[in-house]
C-alpha cells in the first residue's frame, strides 16, 4: 500500500493486477489505500466536471 502523504491527480497510473485494474502511485509504485482511492476519485470527477455519484 502507499503511504504517501499526497496524492496528486497527475501522480496515479492504472495499472493490472490479474484481471482488476489498480490505481497506482507512480513515485512509489504501490497502489493506493482505499482513503486515497476515494480522494483520488474526487478530484478526478470534479476536474471532469462532472456531477458526483451517491
């Protein structure tokens, strides 16, 4: 898991683990824990522009 401090939008790759494509940090490598994997999804929707799934 990545324990990074911040996690910026430009830093995450998608990579393949088996057949599930993980979010990954790409200074560490490590994919990401599930609270950044949220944030990430955040600020990936609102920089989109796009409205918020509940």
């Amino acid at each position: 898991m990545c324990e990074c401090s911040k996690v910026h939008l430009y830093e995450v790759e998608f990579k393949l683990d088996g057949m599930t494509v993980v979010p990954t940090h790409k200074n560490c490598g490590f994919s990401l824990d599930e609270k950044q994997s949220d944030k990430f999804q955040k600020e990936l929707v609102k920089s989109w522009g796009l409205e918020e799934e509940e």
